[in-house]
C-alpha cells in the first residue's frame, strides 16, 4: 500500500522560473493538504483541497502560489516568479475520503525546493 | 484549534521509556490529541491519536488525563532511531473552522543517547 508520494524530491530553479512540485495522495484519499518548512523553521500550513476543490488556502501567499487537485491526476503545487526565499521543504499530505477529525494525516518524504 | 505546550527539548537513554509530555488546557470536548515526528529531513510521522481513553499501538502509547487538560505520549523501549521532533497537536472537532488540518508548534526534541 503505497503512501503519500511527492516528486520530485529535489528541485533546484532558477531566480524567476517556475516550480511544479506533484503530491499523489494515498489510494482512497481525496482530502491533500500542503505544508511549507522554511529552514529551521517549523512547519507551516499553505492550503487544503479536497478533488477539484479548494477549500481553505488561508496558508498560501497571496501572489506566485497556487494550487490544484483535479478530477484526474495528482496535486499540483506551483510557484512562478521564484525567489530565494521560497526554498523550503514543501510537504504533502493526505486523509481518507470520508474524512473527519478521527482520521490521521499522512504525510509525504516532501520536495526540496532550492532556488539559485 | 486549542494551543499545546510542550517542553523544547528532552534526552533519553536508549532502552529506557521516552515519557514526553503535553498541556492542552483549552482543548474542547470534541478536539483529538494527535502526535506525530519528525526525523531530519523527512516528512512528519503519524504516531498516535486520541480523544478521551488512552490509546496503544505498535509504536506508543498515549496517556491523557481524566480532565483531558494535558498528555503523555510513551515510547516503551526508546532507539537511536527515536530521536526526532515529535509534535503534539489538538485537531478540531466538528462545527470548527480548521477544516481538519494540523497546526504544527515547536515540538519537543527528543535525543536518545547509547
């Protein structure tokens, strides 16, 4: 039973260019949730999205950042315009369809984002 | 989500049980008490959860107070590889705005040494 899987697991970019970073939930599980870690920082919630639906993207940076979970596919975290400061380690995790509060999270090994 | 206090940093001898504790004073009736870690680099554990009986599994057991004002996560037999960062987080019950997800504080670092 294959967990959470994020690729790629280092992405170096450029100032400037773009970052696509995939999150492919558990088998069962349409609820994905992102989280940011700055270095030696902890972990900071960005957005929740359940299929083809964004429900609170409280987190996110209101320029460069969005997401997507479709019908079809994995999650999709994309940032344009990258800057110095969006390297981080970006984490994905994911509940079971039926979710509620009494089922765990389960997280991905994450993407390295290093921006040059 | 109620806020948990955690002490920053703890040691244990290898072998021995790892007793890391949490205060949760403004938990609600409906909210979990979740614990995950986190080895360096990798992406948070799930370890435990709870909401009012204490709990076991094959990795820990956790301990909440009868007023549910605070916790104990046990590791019975603490590895090398138990030392992480492990979190405690109160997760909101139903009719509550976080929407599920898990607000990450500072944790407890936890070294286990030979």
């Amino acid at each position: 039973n294959a967990g959470v899987m994020q690729n790629p697991r280092h992405l170096v970019r450029r100032r400037g260019q773009e970052a696509r970073l995939r999150c492919s939930p558990m088998k069962g599980h349409s609820h994905v949730y992102w989280y940011r870690q700055l270095p030696e920082e902890g972990l900071k919630f960005m957005v929740y999205l359940q299929k083809e639906n964004i429900i609170d993207e409280s987190g996110m940076p209101k320029e460069r950042f969005s997401a997507e979970f479709p019908k079809e596919g994995p999650s999709i975290l994309r940032i344009q315009q990258v800057v110095r400061g969006d390297s981080a380690a970006y984490f994905c995790a994911s509940s079971p369809t039926a979710s509620s509060y009494n089922s765990p999270l389960h997280f991905g090994n994450g993407t390295r984002l290093t921006v040059t | 989500d109620a806020k948990t206090t955690q002490p920053p940093s703890m040691d244990c001898a290898e072998g021995r049980a790892a007793n890391l504790p949490c205060n949760h004073s403004t938990i609600s009736g409906n909210e979990y008490v979740y614990w995950y870690r986190q080895i360096h680099s990798q992406g948070p554990q799930y370890i435990i959860h709870g909401l009012k009986n204490n709990e076991t599994n094959e990795m820990a057991s956790l301990i909440i107070t009868e007023d549910r004002k605070s916790s104990t996560l046990i590791l019975p037999h603490a590895t090398l590889r138990d030392t992480a960062v492990y979190y405690c987080i109160v997760r909101g019950g139903a009719g509550g705005t976080s929407y599920g997800k898990l607000t990450f504080g500072q944790g407890t670092i936890l070294t286990v040494h030979p």
